[in-house]
C-alpha cells in the first residue's frame, strides 16, 4: 500500500511525520530519514491494530487549495 506523509518540523526542531489517512498515526525523528523510518513502522503498527479490532484501514482524504 502506498500512503502520504505529511513532515512537518516542530518547535524543537524535529521532524513530526503525520499519515492522514490514518487517524492518530503520527510519529517523529530528527532527520528525514528517520522520520520516514519511524512513520512507516508507525502505519504497519496502526493497520495491524485497526485490523485486529475490525476497524476500517484507512479513511478517505482528499487535498484542496484553498485561497486566502
């Protein structure tokens, strides 16, 4: 399966690494690199849970642009 990632840096500098296709999925490192290891353990970790308590893989996400 493929999933987006969003990275986003946080206050303290690490990189927070955010799957919005799953709820509560969301984990962290200090490089890119680390971070994108860490989500993709996270996602393997929450579609195993999801599956195991009968729960739907995955929602349905879609990007806009929205103007302001």
């Amino acid at each position: 399966m493929r999933f987006i990632v969003n990275l986003d840096r946080d206050e303290s500098g690490m990189l927070v690494a955010e799957c919005p296709a799953i709820p509560g999925c969301i984990s962290q490192g200090a490089t890119e690199q680390e971070a994108i290891a860490n989500i993709r353990e996270a996602i393997q970790a929450c579609l195993e849970s999801r599956a195991a308590n009968g729960m739907p893989l995955t929602v349905t996400t879609r990007e806009v642009e929205v103007t302001v």
